[in-house]
C-alpha cells in the first residue's frame, strides 16, 4: 500500500481489504491520477481513478469501484 487510504464507502473498503491479503498484489495506490478531459458538449471535466493496482512481476490495472445499479455492492453472478 502507498500512503493511507481515504476511503468515500465500504466497497472500497471491501476492496482494499481483498487487495491487502492478495500475494500476487505488490503494491496499490489510492486515488493515484486525476484525466482532464472536454466531454461531448464542451465542458472541462475531470475523473479520479479509485485504485491503481501493481501486481507480480510488473503489471499494472486501474480500476473503478461503484456499486451495481440496483444498490446492491455484492458482485453479480
């Protein structure tokens, strides 16, 4: 892990925790990079990667963690 965690809802907790016991985790990064962009309309927008995630040997995967649309966080089969 790099840094404390701020953590904005359970199922990141959740997440974060999984990540922790995980052996092929090296290492992970909370909130690590904010993308500016201009959506269709012409607005400056921006969006926050949740985790970013360095696994063994050397791989990397960014992710985003939202609940399912029906508000459940449990996973969909």
């Amino acid at each position: 892990m790099v840094g404390l965690a701020e953590l904005e809802s359970i199922l990141e907790e959740d997440f974060l925790t999984l990540l922790e016991f995980d052996r092929t985790v090296d290492r992970y990064e909370v909130q690590p990079v904010t993308v500016q962009y201009t959506d269709a309309e012409g607005k400056p927008r921006h969006y926050t990667l949740d985790v970013l995630i360095h696994y063994r040997p050397a791989e990397e995967v960014g992710d985003a963690l939202a609940p399912r649309r029906d508000g459940n966080s449990a996973p969909e089969p």
